[in-house]
C-alpha cells in the first residue's frame, strides 16, 4: 500500500517532497491551514515561489523533535520506531499523496502501528483537543501508511509534554482525498486553483465540522428551528427560479445583440455590452468568451461603494 523512500539528504527529500501533497500540505488543501492558502500552496509546488525560508522557531521543532521522541517513548511506555529525517511513504495507488514520518509507535491496547507526529509550541498550557490543521495532516498521514490510530505528542512551552490519540476518521480521509485528488489534477495541469469564498469557507467549516464533532452527540433544537428550516427551504427554492429567470433574460437580449459589442434601447439612455474577452495564457489555459454588461449594473455599483 505504501512505498518507502530513503533519500540521501536534505536537497534530495525536498525535490522529492516538491512532487507530492505532503502531510504538512493537507491542512492547506483542506482550508484549515492558519498561515498558506491553497493558492499559496499550488504556486509553492509549481515553482513560481521561492522556498519558505526556516525561522528560529521551526529550527527549534527540528531540534527538539528527537527530545521529544524520546522522552514521549520513555513516559508513555510506548514502543517508538524511527526511520531518518529523509524518509518518505508514498501511496502506492494516489501516488500525489505522501508524507515523512516522525516516528511508528505500538502500544499493548491497540492493534497495529500507530502514526507518531511530534510538536513543538510556544503555548503554555496544554490543548483541550489538537488544534484542526494539526488533526487534518495526521489522517492525511494515516490514510497513506494504512493506519488506524495515531499520536500527536506535543511539547508545551519547552517544559511540559503532552500527548493526544487521534483515531482514523474516515469521512474526513474520503472528502480530503476528492480535495487532494482536484487540487493534484490543476497542479499537473499547471494551474493554480482559483480562490472561491463562498465555497472556501464552507469546506473548511464542513472539515473543521468533522474533526471536531462528538460522534454520537444529538443536541436538542427548539420549535422555532422547524419554521427556519422551512422558511430556508422556501428561499433556496426562489432563488433557483431568480437565477433561471435572469440567465433567460441575459440569453434573450445577447440573441438580440448578435454579433454586436454593444446595444442601447431607443430613446434610452440604457447601454448594453458584451464584447469578446481575450485571456492571454499565464497560470490558466488561454481563452476566450463573451463578457455580457449593462451601463445600469455599473452605475448600481458605483453607488454602492459610494454607500
């Protein structure tokens, strides 16, 4: 299921990593990452970024994580296994998705390797739960090496060491595979995902819903929720017909403009355009399409922003 490779050094394992979606690459992909975009990320593994220079503080997590290993080893009573610092696994049927472990770890009450991720913060006290990127790169990492189980062992403010079991989630491993998958597909293509808010937003929350939700937790809604509920179905619905309605609209009047740039209705001072658009190759493929407007739509947003 899994291919290990053992690189020579540093400069080798990070060409290596360069052509894979990585363990820490996974919170990004999924929205969850609090300091890279997916945007970020896809020009990172295209090469039309310099490489993120190390700062002292990830030097510090270099450092410290073998201190770490060992002292989570001799504290917890687990068995901890360690391959190197240029160790990769790569699955062997999603062969974009890989990652380096920090280490295997077994424990009497459970069955099979367990995955080890170690940690390093700054924060003083220990979490209540991971926070969610941390979760999203261990099922990423799970889900490569076959694993059911795994263990973030994090050290808090250099003097307090903590360790969490994290077990396999497999609704967040099928979403973040579709996630990985889409995202690898514009990387081979040479594109970068463009940014889309509304869609954005709702992934992360639905991931950061998965990592996060009690199974088995059934909260209790009061009466008023059913009248939302309904009243929400209802708008969903007119919506839908709006948008029809304004897609026949637009399609009525490009029909009427044919070939034309641009049209005024008689004794009006109403303007419609809808020249050709000509997009240059850059990071998406060139194309070309008809970019349909009115004077109308312009003024009604200039007077927004004036609002």
């Amino acid at each position: 299921m899994v291919t290990i490779y053992n690189y020579a050094g540093e400069k080798e394992w990070l060409e290596g990593r360069g052509n894979h979606i990585g363990g820490s690459d996974a919170p990004a992909v999924m929205r969850l990452d609090p300091w890279k975009t997916r945007q970020e990320l896809a020009l990172g593994k295209l090469g039309l970024t310099p490489a993120v220079e190390t700062n002292e503080a990830m030097e510090w997590g270099h450092i410290l994580e073998p201190v770490v290993r060992d002292r989570f080893k001799q504290k917890s009573g687990m068995l901890v296994d360690y391959a190197g610092p240029w160790t990769m696994c790569v699955h062997d049927e999603h062969r974009f998705m890989a990652y380096s472990p920090d280490g295997t770890v077994r424990s009497d009450d459970r069955p099979g390797n367990g995955l080890l991720q170690v940690k390093t913060t700054s924060t003083k006290e220990p979490w209540l739960s991971p926070p969610v990127n941390y979760l999203a790169q261990v099922q990423h990492e799970m889900f490569v090496g076959g694993m059911e189980w795994a263990v973030i062992a994090a050290l808090f403010a250099g003097s307090k060491l903590q360790w969490y079991v994290v077990e396999k989630h497999a609704k967040f491993q099928a979403t973040m595979l579709d996630e990985e998958r889409r995202f690898w597909e514009s990387i081979k293509a040479g594109k970068v995902p463009l940014p889309d808010p509304a869609n954005d937003e709702e992934m992360a929350a639905y991931a950061k819903s998965l990592l996060t939700v009690e199974p088995g937790k059934v909260v209790e809604l009061g009466g008023e929720f059913l009248e939302l509920h309904h009243e929400r179905i209802l708008l969903n619905r007119e919506i839908k017909e709006r948008e029809k309605k304004v897609d026949a609209i637009k399609a009525k009047l490009q029909v009427a403009m044919g070939d034309a740039e641009s049209a005024v209705i008689m004794g009006t001072d109403v303007r419609f355009s809808n020249p050709l658009v000509v997009k240059a190759e850059h990071l998406v493929k060139a194309s070309k399409y008809r970019r349909f407007s009115t004077n109308q739509d312009r003024a009604k947003k200039e007077d927004a922003n004036d609002a």
